[in-house]
C-alpha cells in the first residue's frame, strides 16, 4: 500500500498497522510458497449441507461438554477432536461455508455454535500461520474449548450488565 490518501485515511482511523495477504492480492508474488498442496474446493450449496451436519451434530456433543464442564467432571477430548477434525475439513474443502452457518444461530444456539465457529476461526488463522497440522488441530482444539470454563458461573453473573461486584467476582 503506497496511496498516501489510503494511508492518512488508515492513520486518521487510528489504525497502526495492517496485514496484506499477498496470496489474494492482484499483484500476487510468482515465486512458489510453502503453503501447502491446494485442496479441491468443493461448491458452496453443497459444502452448505454439509456444514449445516457438523453443527447438527456437533451441538449435543459441544452440549455435554459443557455440561461435563458444569458438573465438574474431566472432559473427553479424544471424542471432541473428531468434532475439531469434521469443522477443519469443512474448512479445508471451502472456507466461507462453516463460518456463515455459524452466523445463523439464536439465542440457545449461541454458546455452542460460537464455540465451533471460534474452533473454525482458530483453523484458519493456524492454516494462515502456516503451522503443521497437528498445531492447527490444537489451536481448534483451544477454539472449541475457549468459553467451557463459562460453564461453571452462574447465567444471573454471565448475563449481567454493568460492573460485577466483589463478591460476584
């Protein structure tokens, strides 16, 4: 970006720093990179089925997750990395689709579709970091998990609007 006009814009916006990816940009480097193999990308209708499936499936499961979590008990992540490895393959195979199912919630669906859409989301920027597999299944893996420890507080505290006092914190 070399537009003075773009940059005072950013500059005036407060923005300091911006990251290009050079990989969708028109001008795009000619020299190989170390990304990996392109993945076939299967077409959005039909991934959309798909995905809408992970999330079907993965709601009772991500559901006694943070029951288990709520109860005290130890979680089964043996179990939830297949949870982890279905949404990194939806994303493998088109990475728009999960996201936007995720999109489509309401309120009882909030915490575990937000849960499997920060598990997406951890994918991506890992994929995008360009770290080995068994990193990306790991930050999914934190993605997933990232809000269980919520399972224990109680809704009358979670909801709260306005500053919590001593004893609710």
């Amino acid at each position: 970006m070399t537009d003075p006009r773009q940059i005072a814009m950013l500059l005036n916006e407060g923005i300091q720093q911006i990251w290009i990816d050079l990989n969708k940009s028109v001008q795009a480097p000619t020299a190989p990179s170390r990304a990996r193999k392109p993945v076939p990308r299967t077409p959005f209708f039909q991934e959309l089925d798909q995905a809408q499936q992970i999330f079907q499936q993965g709601k009772p499961q991500v559901m006694a997750m943070f029951s288990e979590a709520r109860l005290g008990y130890s979680l089964n992540l043996a179990d939830t990395l297949d949870l982890v490895d279905d949404i990194a393959g939806s994303i493998r195979r088109e990475p728009t689709v999960l996201l936007s199912v995720a999109r489509l919630k309401n309120h009882d669906d909030y915490t575990r579709l937000y849960s499997m859409a920060v598990c997406g989301l951890m994918i991506l920027l890992g994929r995008q970091l360009e770290l080995d597999e068994k990193q990306v299944r790991r930050v999914g893996m934190g993605g997933l998990l990232h809000d269980v420890g919520k399972a224990a507080v109680p809704l009358e505290i979670l909801n709260k609007s306005g500053k919590l006092t001593d004893e609710e914190f």
